[in-house]
C-alpha cells in the first residue's frame, strides 16, 4: 500500500515531524527527514494492524458471528 505523509521541519524543538493524513492519529517524528519517514511507516503499520483488530472486535460482538482463518 502506499500513502501520502506530510513532513515538515519542527523549527521550535528542532527534527522533522510526520504525518499520514488518511489516517488520523497516526504521527511520528525523527531527529532526520529520512528517520522521520522510516518511523512513520512502522507508526503506519501498527495503525493499520490497530484497525484490523477492532474491526475483528466488532464482529465478534455479534451473536451469531464467529472468526476464521482463510489463505488466499
């Protein structure tokens, strides 16, 4: 997947600051531009994962529902 950060130079405390507009809450930030952006894609990631399981936590709620495990 691939998604539009937004970097930019923390002039008060100084390194660069990230975040990924399509998903809100999800920020980092690195002392580099190149450590800031290799941290937003791990912040990324662990979104992403955070998503999964409480989508999963909402079906599971539901009486009838139940969790399988497919490969495609």
């Amino acid at each position: 997947m691939r998604f539009k950060v937004v970097l930019e130079e923390d002039e008060e405390a100084g390194g660069f600051v990230v975040s990924c507009p399509a998903l809100p809450g999800c920020y980092s930030q690195g002392d580099t531009a190149k450590e800031a952006l290799k941290n937003i894609k791990e912040a990324i990631q662990a979104c992403l994962e955070s998503l999964a399981e409480d989508e999963v936590k909402s079906y599971i709620t539901k009486p009838s529902a139940k969790v399988v495990e497919v490969v495609a």
